[in-house]
C-alpha cells in the first residue's frame, strides 16, 4: 500500500485539524472520505481537502475506498465506531475517550481479542509531546531519584455551555490518567476527586474547579488540578518530585516581552497551539505504522485502563474518601 486512503468521521475542530495536518503537513496518508452528522461542515472541508463526502459513518467504514479511520465526532460517537472498524477488519484511530466509560472500552478490548490482531490506537498525544518525553528520560535515567510526588494543573481558558461534572474527568482529566501512568511506570491504588470552593462565574451548572488525588502501587502521590473557567489561558502543568531533584514539564517556546514596565511570555489560547507538535507526531506515526500493518502508540487496553480510573473518580467525587482502582490483569495480547 503506498498511500493510506483515510476516512474521517467527525469534522468539528480536531477533526478539521488533523485533516489539515494529514494534507499540508504528513506523508504517507490521504484522507479521502470525511462523515458528520453537522453536513454542512463535513462537506466544507471535504471540498477544501478534495475529499469524498458520505453521509452515515457506518458506510464510510465499510468503503472499500477506505483503508483506515478516523474517529473524531464527540465522545458518545466513539464506540459504536470503532466496534464498526472492528468489525470490517479496519485500522482505527479514535481521539480520546475510547468511549464514554469503562463498559464501553471493555467491549471494544473483547472484540479486538476475538478479531486476533491489534487494529485500535488512542488519541492521548501528550505521551508524543517532547515536554513530556523529556520529563520520562530525566526519570527512567534517576536525575531526581526516586519520584514521591506530582503536582499538575489542567487549565482551560473556558469550556462551552453545555458542560458536566462528568466531563471534567472524562474529557480533561483522562489526559493525565494515561499520561501519569506512562511517565511513572506505575498503576494506580486509590483515587478520590475532592471538591474546592467553585468559582462564580458559571453559574451552577457543575463544579469547576476539581481536583483529582492519586495514590500510585508504588505509593507516589498525584493531584491534579482540574480548573476549566481559570480566564487567563490554556496552562499545562506537572513536576515530578523525587528523592534528589525535581522535574518541571517545559512550557513550549513562546514569545517573551517587555512593554509598558512589564515583562511577560505568550499563554497558549488552547490544546490546538499548546500541543500542535505532539498531535503533527501522534497522526505520522499512526499512518507510519498502519502503511507496515501494525498497530503502535496507546492501545484499546490504555484506553480501558484510563476509563476504569475515570469511572472510579466519578464515582468518588466529593465523598472524601479514596476509591480503590479495581485494574484488571493486562492481557498478553496488549504487553
Ligand atoms: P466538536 O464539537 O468541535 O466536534 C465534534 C463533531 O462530532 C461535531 O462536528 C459533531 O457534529 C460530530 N458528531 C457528533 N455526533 C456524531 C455522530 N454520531 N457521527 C458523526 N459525527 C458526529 O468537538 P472536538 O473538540 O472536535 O472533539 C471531538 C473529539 O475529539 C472528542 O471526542 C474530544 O474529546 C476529542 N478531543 C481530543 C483532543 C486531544 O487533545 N486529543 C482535543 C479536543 C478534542
Ligand atoms: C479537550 O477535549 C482536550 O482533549 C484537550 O487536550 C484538553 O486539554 C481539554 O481540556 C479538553 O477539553
């Protein structure tokens, strides 16, 4: 195969974005049918990309014109998808979640075992991000010694209306969840989301901020901070203590000034400058890796694990309790 024909489904703005990338910016890849239940921005970007619009999704995985997929409609869309793509035998890409909870995941893991080959990447692009990377390297080489704590931030600008307490877990903190396990090479114990003083300018809708603890196997403590409304930027954060030093993820190259007797440096507006480097790596190594028939990167199972702690948060909100994490053995199918 010397091009790999994609299809999109799901044209919102990651979806437009890795459209984009994929014709202005990758090798390999050419997406060449894109679906949304939103036509008329499907097809937009179909005419802008020279690509095939198709009505229901369902179709554009069984085209024989389609040799892999991309799932980048809304989080409930994601399952029934890539059950879909298992289905017909298709290499999928779907952005984070894997689905909406742990059921979910669970049923696309059963499935990609009884098919008998990994065909399922998930789309947590921080493990791509050389911030992140870098932060894994000083830690697998004992430059802080050994990690006792994590501190993170999650910050949005602000999210849209329609938002839940749920969300904060499944869409923003999910993240981290993969993330942290990958960067610790540890599993997690015990988690609980505790409940800070909200803040008051969205009303009562749900509670912003949040903050997740973690208490790692190996006895590491993580919060996280969850604070989706915090007005001034799109903010990343963790450093990592350990026994000798500690280690701060780097913030991405930004102009710096001095005006009007201040000094300062550029925020990112959101995950689409922050973290345009990680998604550019994530999306080439996916097509790299599909074009020599194997699936690579986070898998079905990363995906399962992040939604077992993500059920476990939710249900221990604001009771201020830990909540065992019930991890399931990993299969040899996903080692
Ligand atoms: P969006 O709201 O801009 O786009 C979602 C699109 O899905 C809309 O165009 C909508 O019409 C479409 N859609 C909804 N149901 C559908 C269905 N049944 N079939 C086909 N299309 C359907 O949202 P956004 O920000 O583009 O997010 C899309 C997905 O990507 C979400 O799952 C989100 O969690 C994930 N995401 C991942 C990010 C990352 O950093 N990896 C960043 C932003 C989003
Ligand atoms: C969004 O859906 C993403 O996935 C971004 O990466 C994340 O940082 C943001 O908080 C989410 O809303």
């Amino acid at each position: 195969m010397k091009e790999l024909r994609i299809g999109v489904i799901g044209t919102g703005a990651i979806g437009k974005m890795h459209i984009r990338h994929i014709k202005n910016h990758l090798k390999g890849g050419k997406v060449t049918a894109v679906s949304d239940v939103n036509q008329e921005g499907a097809k937009a970007i179909a005419a802008e990309v020279g690509a095939e619009f198709i009505a229901d999704g369902n179709e554009l995985i069984a085209s024989d014109k389609i040799d892999a997929v991309l799932v980048a409609a809304w989080d409930p869309a994601h399952k029934d998808y890539v059950l879909e793509c298992l289905k017909h035998g298709k290499y999928v890409f779907c952005e984070k979640p894997l689905a909406i909870d742990s059921e979910g995941c669970r049923a696309i893991v059963e499935q990609e075992m009884a098919g008998g080959k990994r065909l399922v990447q998930v789309g947590f692009m921080r493990r791509y991000d050389t911030g992140y990377r870098q932060l894994k390297q000083a830690i697998q080489d004992n430059c802080i010694g050994r990690p006792l704590m994590v501190h993170c931030a999650h910050r949005n600008k602000s999210v849209g209306e329609n938002y839940e307490d749920d969300y904060v877990i499944t869409q923003c903190c999910i993240h981290e969840i993969d993330l942290l396990q990958w960067l610790l090479d540890d599993d997690y114990h015990q988690v609980q989301v505790l409940l800070p003083g909200r803040t008051s300018l969205i009303g009562e809708k749900y509670h912003d901020p949040q903050i997740a603890l973690i208490e790692t196997k190996k006895g590491i403590h993580i919060d996280i901070e969850l604070f989706n409304n915090c007005q001034f930027g799109y903010d990343i954060r963790c450093e990592v203590v350990g026994e000798t030093g500690s280690a701060s993820l780097p913030d991405p190259s930004r102009l710096q000034m001095r005006k009007d007797l201040m000094q300062g440096t550029e925020l990112c507006a959101s995950w689409e400058n922050r973290f345009i480097d990680a998604y550019l790596v994530e999306i080439q190594e996916w097509i790299d890796s599909v074009l020599n028939n194997k699936a690579g990167g986070p898998s079905s199972w990363d995906g399962y694990l992040a939604s077992v702690t993500a059920d476990t948060l939710i249900a221990s909100r604001g009771k201020k309790v830990f909540h065992p994490v019930e991890m399931p053995q990993r299969p040899d199918f996903y080692s």
